[in-house]
C-alpha cells in the first residue's frame, strides 16, 4: 500500500511518538513545522524530512496528504483551519481547543474542506479499551450505573510554567488535559449519553510557588520559575448523564496520596458485571454473579504493550480515513462534546455549584 505523506505542525514532546507511530503504521513523516525552526530541524533530520519554513509552506507542500497538529491549545484553532483550508486530512491532538465556539469555528471549516478531521483521542485505541469496548457492546456489562475514571499522578505537572500551565494558552489545568481523555474514554465506552449536569471541584496546591515543586517526572521540561501557574493541579467532577449514569472524573496532576491505594483507570459498574482497567494497562478485571456467588476473573489483553499500541492502532485508522475506508476513530463532534463539558466543568468549579451542560 503507498505511504501516505504526514506532515506535523509542532515539534515538541508528543511529535515524536506521533512520527514513531505514524511510520510504522502506513505513512511517511514528509514535512515538520515547528514556530521554534531548531525544533522543526531537529524532527524533521531524524525522519528524512523537510523542515518547513512557515504553516502555509508545510500545507501546501505536494507530499503531505495529512496533517497532525501537536501544538499549545492556544494554536489549535489556527493551525486546525489552516490544514483544513488547504483540504488535507487532520489529526487535531486533545483538547479541540481552547474554547466551545473555537471549536465550532474547527468544525465548520471541517465541513467546507475536502480533507478529514480525526480528533487525537489515543485512550480509545488501546487494547484494553478496545476490550471492553467489546465486553460491553456484547451486553456482558449490562447497563450501568456508574463510571469512576482516575488519573492521578503523584508528582507530575506538566511543562510547570510555561503553556501547560498558563490558562490563557491551556484552557485548563489537569482536567483539560488529562481529564478530557478520561471523560472521552468513559462517555464513548457508555455510547454517547447526553451530558446533563456537571459538579466539579478543584485545588491549585503544588504547582505554586513554582520554585518550591520538585518533581522526578517532568513533561515538557524542567519548570519556569518565573513562569505562570494559574490553573488547577487537581480535580473532581461527577457528570450526571441522560438515563441515569453517573460518571465520576478523579484526575491530579499533583496529589499526596499513599502509593498503591488508588488504582488509575476506569471502573464500569454494570447490573451484569463489573469491570475495571488500566488504560494502557495489559489485563482487564472483571467480575459476575453466577449461581449467587461472585466470579472475578482477570483477561489477559493484546498486544501487552498499551501505549505503542493504541498511537499504532490511532495512526491505522487515520489512514483508513484518509483513504477513504473508514470514518474518525473519533470526531469533530466528539471534540466539540468534550469541550461543553469543559467548560460546564470550569463553570461549577468556579460558582462551587452543579451546573447544566450547555
Ligand atoms: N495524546 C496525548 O496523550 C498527548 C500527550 C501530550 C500532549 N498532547 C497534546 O499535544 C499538544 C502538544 O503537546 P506537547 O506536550 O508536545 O507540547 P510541547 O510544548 O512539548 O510542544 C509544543 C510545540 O509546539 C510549538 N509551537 C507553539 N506554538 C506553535 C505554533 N503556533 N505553530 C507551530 N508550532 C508551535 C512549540 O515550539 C513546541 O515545540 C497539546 O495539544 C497537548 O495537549 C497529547
């Protein structure tokens, strides 16, 4: 099968695993742009590409048939209609964007381009999503009653600082960046319910005063103390769904909590069974009532491997998108979806009420 032609717009930590993956999964990483040009070179020598001089340059450049934006949400927008004005396939990395009517200034330029949008919600592709993806559309779940999703990472603020951290360019804290993965993921394993209300609480306790935090792990760097933390480092959201799911979102990107006693990932709580799983996790655990007694079982998933394996399963439906084989492994809408509660989310932290999705 020909390789398709990949352009990618921002260079920075997650541009490399999607040209890893997008390489072994069908296509040629032909062009980088990067608004810092030792970054674009930097990407682009070690996939055999060009590094672009401008956004325009890179998406009217004849080889790239399909676009990934990885750049601060804050660029999202921009960078999402200008692929999509030049009527090339996109892969638009989580959160859409910073706000709802950005997000449908994106989904409008969607519907005027010959190019498709696939939103950049790896969590769906791994194995062991996929897996109980299938559990529960075989009705072996049963319906259910309550989602808990929990990403909660001791210490590990993200780029503290810069961008990540900064709400005029992130959108958020953890729950716009983390906690959108886990929404996604839940409201897609549920199918889609509506969204109706939304509780949310947060805490702003480590990432400030920024020369105080000390980190073993840090994402996008090491922290800017004289940059801005004004954005929440911890969060708790209950969404309250049409039909009656309840979905709880526990997501930190800094928390004192004992080691071992929160397991990450999502618990599904069916009338049928019940199922808890890592997201990039290799097994999946799950119990049932038979004959009165409970059966926990533990399903070995395939390939173990969760993170390679969902950016390679992301990639292979892009492709099949763009060859016109397949619809988005996740969509515009879903984008714009997520963004609603966001913003429902920021709404009640702030007024410390639930509030209504609008
Ligand atoms: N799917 C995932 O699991 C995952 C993981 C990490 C990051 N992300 C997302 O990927 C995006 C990038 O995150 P990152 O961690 O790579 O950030 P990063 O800060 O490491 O990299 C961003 C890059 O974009 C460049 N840039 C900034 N503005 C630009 C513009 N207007 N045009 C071109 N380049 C520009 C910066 O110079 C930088 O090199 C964000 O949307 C983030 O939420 C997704």
């Amino acid at each position: 099968m020909t390789e398709i032609g990949l352009g990618i717009v921002g260079c920075g930590g997650i541009a490399s695993v999607h040209a890893d993956a997008a390489r072994r999964s069908g296509f040629r990483v032909v062009a980088c742009w990067d608004s810092q040009p030792d970054r674009a070179r930097g990407l682009a020598s070690k996939f055999g590409a060009t590094a672009a001089t401008s956004l325009d340059s890179l998406v009217a450049h004849s080889g790239v048939t399909a676009v990934a934006v990885a750049v601060p949400t804050d660029a999202h927008a921009r960078c999402a209609e200008a692929v999509l004005a030049a009527n090339k396939h996109l892969l638009l990395e989580k959160p859409m964007a910073l706000t709802v009517a950005e997000c449908d200034s994106i989904c409008a330029a969607a519907d005027r381009s010959k190019g498709r949008l696939q939103m950049g919600l790896v969590c769906r592709s791994s194995p062991a999503s996929q897996h109980v993806m299938r559990m529960v559309r075989s009705g072996a779940v049963g319906p259910i009653d309550f989602i808990q999703a929990r990403g909660v990472r001791r210490r590990g603020i993200p780029g503290l600082g810069g961008w990540f951290t900064t709400r005029s360019r992130s959108g958020g804290g953890c729950m716009i960046d983390v906690g959108v993965h886990l929404m996604d993921l839940a409201l897609h394993l549920a199918g889609w319910p509506r969204v109706l209300r939304v509780s949310a609480s947060t805490a702003s306790r480590f990432g400030s005063p920024i020369a105080a935090y000390r980190s073993p792990e840090m994402w996008g760097g090491p922290p800017k103390s004289d940059g801005t933390f004004d954005v929440e480092d911890a969060a708790i959201a209950l969404l309250r769904c049409e039909g009656g799911l309840s979905i709880e979102i526990d997501v930190a990107w800094a928390a004192n909590i004992p080691e071992g006693v929160a397991r990450d990932g999502l618990l599904l709580r069916g009338a049928k069974a019940g199922v808890h799983f890592e997201i990039f996790g290799s097994e999946v655990r799950s119990v049932v009532e038979h004959d009165g007694e409970l059966r926990d079982e533990i399903a070995a998933v395939q390939p173990p491997c969760g993170w390679d394996a969902a950016w390679d399963a992301q990639y292979r439906r892009f492709g099949d998108l763009v060859r016109g084989h397949s619809e988005p492994a996740a969509t515009a809408n879903d984008g714009r979806e997520l963004q609603r509660i966001i913003a429902a989310f920021y709404e009640s932290a702030a007024l410390g009420r639930e509030t209504d999705v609008r």
